[in-house]
C-alpha cells in the first residue's frame, strides 16, 4: 500500500477523503492526518479530524494540530460552505482519542525523514501552510516525496472564494508557491475535475442506504454541504472536491488530464491566489504539475460507495 499522510481542514469533503482512504488498506496506508487552519479555524478542524477518525473506527490513528494562521495573510475561512463547526450535517460526538503533542509540521519532516526516500506521498486537502512551512524548515524533505497529489486551484473554472481564485490557494498563496516550486511530483486536483464529481440526489440516496454509520453520516454532510453550490452556481449537488486526491491514489485511470506549469499569483490583491496554468503551453515553462481535467465520475461515486461500504 502506497503510505501517505493526509494534511486536511475538515470541511465535510474533507471528511469524506479521509474516510475513502481508510477505507482502502490494501491501496493506502495513512500514516497520520495532519490539521491546517482552513475552512474553520485549526482547534476545529484538528477536533473534526478525530470525529472522522472515530466515525471510521480508527482512533488509533495519529492525528497532530498544525499551522493556526497562513504564512503572511490573515486567515479567511469558509463557515458559509460548511457550516459553524466546519463540519455541520451528521449530530457526530466530540471524538475522546487524543491529539498528538507534536506539531503537524515536525511529524512531516520527521516522517520524511525515517522513511525510505521516495515512499512518502503527501495529500493536502486544505491550505498549503503545513507543507510549505516543513519545506522551508527542512529543504532536504523535497527530494524525499514521492509525491504530492493535492485539490487546490482552478484553471477553466476560475474560482471559487474570489472570481479568480480557488479557495485552499487563495488562503496561503506564499505557501502554494513553495509547494508548487518544490521540485516534488505535483497532481492538481482543481476545480475544473472537482466540479465534475457532484452528488445528485440519487448518489446521496446510495451512501444513506448503506444503513452504516459512516454511510448515513457522509449523505448527512453532502445534505448540508450542497445548499452552497446549488444556490451559488446551480449545480447538480455537492462538489465532492477533496475525495478527488485519495481516488485518485486508487484509481488513476479515472481521471485525466496534462503536464503543465502552473504559478501562483501571489501580489495582486484582484488575482491574488490565483493558479496560472499554462493549459495550451504557450510560455515555454517546464511543466511542474500534473494538472488534472476530468474524471469518469459513475465510476468515482461507485468507487466511493462500494468502500463505504467497507466501514
Ligand atoms: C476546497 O476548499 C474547501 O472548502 C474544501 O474542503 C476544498 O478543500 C474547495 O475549494
Ligand atoms: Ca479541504
């Protein structure tokens, strides 16, 4: 199994990731979730992190607090998508497993550090401000990872926080600029797939008739978090955004997409956040990302309900 550590600010989507990916022990091996101030400040989503731990039968899982604030902006959080706690939907009890003592950040680089190079995938769900900060600090962990495989940015659909950027860049561009200039392996999972991967109403009615806890408490999330995009945009349902990375650690032959550059703005306050991504190679950059387009999603909502199943 491919070993990775989830970096997540759960978020209802979020929450569905993690549970995807401890659902799938033969592919992934999570070796601990670390927690970013994101879409709710850190001390929530650091708790929700548990909640969903605990929800998959997991509380022996290492769980570790992180960054409480971007690099060099004020946080911006997303209370409007998901709801006061960040995790508004299920009635989930507060998790009783506890949180590590270590920071997220030194778990990361201590992580990449043990382990065999190249064995190590990180999976940022969230801001980038736990990655770019282990970067800064131990430059040596870039040539280390085999991979990063990430939802954030946007190329076709633009934005989604401000009309030009996507919220997980937009929060901390300086760190999605460290990450992006890593040197690492890079899979984007932007809006542009992330809006592909919508629950309708049918989806949801197959995750609740699961009857399982985890089952009833993902329809429950996806029942709250689709009020946002289906009045803001009019979509099908909920944009299963985060999912994306760990089905894709699964079953890449779902998605596709193209090797190219991608920059992050990070001085104009109109454009700030945003991922320039040089779809048609029209600048001559070295591609630094694997950017992906689009998604075979029947075959992603039965890839999630057949694992679901398994909780
Ligand atoms: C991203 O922002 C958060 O609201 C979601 O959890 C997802 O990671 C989508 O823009
Ligand atoms: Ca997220």
């Amino acid at each position: 199994a491919r070993k990775i550590i989830i970096d997540t600010d759960p978020g209802q989507d979020d929450a569905v990731a993690i549970l995807l990916a401890l659902a799938s022990p033969e592919e992934i091996d999570v070796l601990g979730l670390t927690c970013v101030a994101g879409n709710v400040p850190l001390d929530l989503t650091a708790k929700n992190a548990r909640i969903i731990c605990e929800l998959a039968g997991r509380s022996d899982l290492p769980v570790f607090a992180g960054c409480d604030r971007p690099l060099g902006r004020d946080l911006v959080t997303a209370e409007h998508v998901h709801g006061k706690t960040g995790l508004d939907g299920p009635d989930l009890p507060d998790p009783v497993m506890p949180l590590q003592d270590r920071h997220a950040v030194d778990f990361i680089i201590d992580t990449l550090r043990e382990q065999p190079a190249g064995t190590v995938t990180l999976c940022p769900l969230g801001p980038l401000t736990n990655i770019a900060t282990a970067l800064q600090r131990a430059p040596d962990i870039a040539g280390k990872i085999r991979g990063i495989v990430l939802m954030g940015g946007a190329y076709f659909e633009v934005g989604n926080i401000t009309p030009a950027a996507e919220f997980n860049i937009y929060v901390d561009p300086q760190a999605a600029e460290i990450v992006f200039k890593c040197g690492a392996p890079i899979v984007v999972m932007p809006l542009d797939v992330t809006h592909k991967a919508l629950v309708t109403a049918a989806r949801n009615d197959a995750f609740r008739a699961l009857g399982t806890p985890a089952g009833i408490a993902v329809a429950q999330m996806t029942d709250f978090f689709e009020r946002f995009d289906k009045a803001k945009y009019g979509s099908a349902g909920a944009p299963l955004h985060d999912p994306c990375v760990t089905a894709y650690l699964i079953r890449p032959d779902l998605f596709s997409g193209r090797h190219v550059n991608v920059e992050i703005e990070t001085t104009s306050e109109l454009t700030m956040g945003m991922t320039v991504a040089d779809w048609w190679g029209v600048t001559g950059r070295a591609p630094n990302a694997f950017f992906v387009g689009d998604l075979d999603a029947a075959g992603f909502f039965g890839l999630l309900t057949e694992r679901l199943a398994r909780l």
